[in-house]
C-alpha cells in the first residue's frame, strides 16, 4: 500500500511506518489512539512524510483502511482530534464533518427555533438564496 503525498506522488509507507508506531498510545477507556507526536495549532497529529507535514489520522486510515476517496475527510467519530485509531474515523464529505462539529455552522443546523422563539416547522420555514435557513414569522 501506498500514500499519495500533497502532489499526488506515491510515498512508500514504509518510510514513517516504524516512526508512526512509536509516536501514539492507547487510551485504555476510550480505545483511542493519542497521538503523542507533534500537533498541528488546530491539535490534530502531525507526521512528517519526506518534506512533507501530513496528518496521521489520514496516515493511519490509510495504512489500515485504505485509500481515501477524493473528496472525502475521515472524520474522528469520538471527538478527538489526536485520535489516530483508524476505527474512530468515518469517511465522510467536508459538508457532514462540518455539521457534526461544534463551530457556528453545525450550532446553527441543529437550532430548532428563530432567535426570536419561532419553532422551525415546514410552515415556518423558509430558505435563502445562499441556502441558510430563515423564520418566515420573522420576515
């Protein structure tokens, strides 16, 4: 098996498999994998791959699931992000990871009223041009 660097030139697994083994340690609780190597300032794990600065989430999905379709972004189903058991990653699309987050968009989805209290119902909801939700009570 091989991973594709950020050109898309196949890199020899074998390179960081042996650097990737001794960077993690399971969390006997949760069964995550945490990352005990360099982190990212967004705290995911971070493995150096030739020159290049990869992920070892992608890293480890790859080695033990395979390739990850274009696309498509594992996404850590037990929250955290220095995670890099394989089996805690979903292949998803940047869409549905984002949902699933806690930022402003996924607090935003989830809301089931307006502001002002209106619950959202199929009558009194309604859609921009941009997609975004809006209270038709409100308008």
């Amino acid at each position: 098996m091989q991973a594709r660097d950020t050109r898309g030139r196949f890199v020899p697994l074998e390179a960081w498999e042996a650097r990737f083994d001794e960077k993690y340690v399971i969390e006997p609780n949760s069964g995550c994998w945490l990352w005990l190597g360099a982190l990212n300032a967004a705290g995911y794990g971070v493995l150096y791959v030739g020159r290049q600065a990869r992920r070892a989430h992608r890293l480890s999905y790859i080695r033990h699931r395979g390739d990850i379709p274009s696309g498509k972004q594992p996404d850590h189903l037990c929250r955290t992000r220095s995670c890099v058991n394989p089996w805690h990653l979903e292949i998803v699309t940047s869409r549905e990871n984002s949902l699933r987050g806690n930022g402003p968009a996924a607090q935003c989805a989830r809301r089931s009223s307006c502001a002002a209290g209106h619950p959202f119902t199929e009558e009194t909801l309604g859609y921009k041009a941009d997609g975004s939700r809006t209270c038709l009570m409100c308008q």
